[in-house]
C-alpha cells in the first residue's frame, strides 16, 4: 500500500512536469518549421529568437523558485497540483494565441493565405493540446456509468479502469506510443512563410507580456483574500473574476512579477487566475464569433471583407458602449469620448484591465 501510494504521487509530480518541459522545448523548436520534420535533424535546431536554450533554462529557474514559494515545497500534493495548473495555463496560453490573436493579426493585414493556413492546421494541432476526452477503441464495450465524468476524481475511484478507457487515447497502455506535443504545436504553424512565423512569433511574446500585466494588476485582488487560496488549488474552482478590477506575463516576462509571487501560494493563486482570466477571453471569442454569424449571415467567415465588416459593426454595437459604460463608472467619459473623436478609434478607458474589458464585453 505504501509503494502504491509513492507511485501514484511520483506519477502525479511527473505527469505535468514532463508536459512543462516537453511545452518549453517545443516552443523553443517553432522557429525551425521547414526544417523539423527533415531527418537526420539539425544539430543546432534551437534558434535564438524563439528563446533557445537559455529561455528554456530560465523558464525551469522560474518554475523551481515557484515550487520553492509554496507553502509546503516538501509536499507533493501541493508540487503536483502547482505544476498542474502552471501546465493548464501554458496550454491555454498557447491556445489562445493561436486561435485567436494570430489569425485576427493575419486577417487584420489581409494576409488570408496565412489565416488560413493557421486555421488548417490549429484544428488538428490544437485539440490533443487541450483537456478534450480522447476515448480508447474499448470504451464502447466498456462505458462508465452515467452521470460521471471521465475526468472527475469520484468516477476515477469507482470505475478506474473504465475512466481510463474513456480518456486514455486509442491505444491505451501501449509502451510505443509517441510523444506528439512538439508534432502539434509545429502542426500549427508549419505552413507559414519565414516572415509570417516572424509575425506569430511576436503575438506569442505579446501573450506572455499581456499575462505578465494581469498578475501585476491583479495581485492586490488575488492576495486579498486568504480564505480563497485553499479552494483555488481545486482543479475545476474558478475564481470570481468579474470583481477584479485590473489583469495583463507570466513569471519570466515580468521581473516584477516574478518577484511578487515568490510568498506562500502567492504562485499559486495567480496561476488560477491566469487560468479563469484566459477561459474567459476564450469564452468571450466564441460569443462574439456566434454574434457575427447572426449579424452577417450568408457571408464567408473565413474572409478578409467578413472581417472587416465584422469589427466595424461589432466596434459599434458592442466594443464602443462596453468602454463608455467602464469609463463612465472610473469617471472618465469625457476623457473617453474626446480621445474616439480624436483618434476615430474605439481605446479602452486609460487604467481598465484586461478582465473588466473583456468582462465588459
């Protein structure tokens, strides 16, 4: 019983570290597309402008001081589920950047070939990257029994067996089965042009800083109440974000940051809201794609032209009332609409955080 318990809570520590560090080299690897999938590979494969080696050495750095700010770094209940959650944000970090900001980039400039070569390949790349059930090929013979989730800790005591097979890939237990990570993540980005991994590139370094902004913002609301931090380390709580007030990269993009966070939980408590702050951002996107296929219906929504009409409209009806109505409450309206009239663009309100914007929305 013993050995049992030290296997399950050395697979526990290993499961997201082997995914954090599998995410960091594999990041590092994306500047290298053409050349990837050619054998025998490249002894130098880590360019310097996607971090290389040195980025991946700091990232593991910062990732150690975070296991050190724990309250309990000796405890591994409390290492596995910091390293979960760190691993749940750089997946939906990595989600969202692609699904959202760099096709919106690419359609923005009118470079559809490269939206849509994002599109072809993020609906094959991305779905392995996330928490979706991957069922085996003998779960129909043997179904967990309703209304239990596959990925809930109940059904995983009762049904062991069964919950695995409904989560376990197709070929389950099979000793041969790769690695695909790295796969997935080149599968979308592959297609692109030098100069138009250049631009991905950069909206992936600006996710990290926007993060970064988020926790500096927000790390007055995420401290201020030490009754919450136990119930964050829950996998499925989600912090009530709609009262924070501020949000904008993770730890290595922010000396500040990263020196904020080094307290009990501290890292903790900002990782959960990093998670609930991008499940947001991404729950708004799927809104407003919903809302532009009602709005223009009969339109392609993979086009240039869609979009453009999309964000003219969506700036109007939606984007400009959602700003008044924050600036109006920080008593800057005035302020607000002499800079639309100005600029003939629709800027948040100067001090609004990402979350009230998006909350807003």
């Amino acid at each position: 019983q013993a050995a049992f318990r030290a296997l399950q809570l050395t697979l526990q520590l290993i499961a997201p570290l082997h995914d954090i560090v599998a995410y960091l080299f594999s990041f590092a690897k994306l500047g290298n597309c053409p050349t990837c999938f050619e054998f025998p590979l490249s002894a130098n494969s880590l360019k310097g402008d996607w971090g290389g080696t040195e980025s991946i050495g700091s990232e593991l750095q910062e990732l150690q001081k975070m296991i050190d700010s724990l309250a309990s770094p000796q405890d591994p209940t409390q290492v596995s589920q910091a390293l979960l959650l760190r691993r749940e944000v750089i997946f939906l970090q990595f989600d969202t950047a692609v699904r959202h900001l760099i096709r919106r980039t690419f359609l923005a400039a009118g470079n559809a070939p490269a939206y849509q070569s994002v599109t072809d390949g993020m609906y094959h790349g991305l779905p392995p990257l996330s928490n979706a059930l991957v069922k085996s090929i003998f779960a129909s013979q043997l179904s967990l029994p309703q209304p239990l989730d596959p990925q809930n800790l109940q059904a995983s005591v009762l049904f062991p067996w069964r919950a695995f097979l409904e989560d376990g890939g197709l070929f389950p237990v099979m000793s041969s089965s790769p690695d695909t990570l790295e796969y997935n993540m080149q599968l979308c980005l592959c297609r692109l042009s030098d100069r138009d991994l250049k631009v991905a590139h950069g909206e992936l370094v600006g996710m990290q800083l926007l993060l970064g902004d988020v926790i500096l913002s927000s790390y007055h609301m995420i401290m201020e109440d030490p009754s919450r931090q136990q119930a964050t380390l829950d996998k499925h709580s989600q912090p009530d974000l709609s009262r924070v007030p501020g949000f904008r990269s993770p730890f290595q993009s922010s000396p500040k940051a990263s020196r904020l966070l080094r307290g009990p939980c501290n890292a903790v408590m900002s990782l959960a809201f990093l998670r609930s702050f991008l499940v947001l951002w991404k729950q708004l996107e799927v809104l407003k794609e919903h809302w532009g296929r009602l709005k223009l219906r009969g339109q392609d929504n993979d086009s240039v032209s869609f979009h453009k009409q999309f964000s003219e409209l969506y700036g109007t009806d939606i984007l400009y009332p959602s700003m008044k109505a924050i600036a109006r409450r920080m008593g800057k309206e005035d302020e607000f609409e002499s800079i639309v009239i100005s600029s003939q663009s629709i800027l948040p309100p100067k001090g609004a955080s990402e979350i009230e914007i998006k909350t807003q929305q």
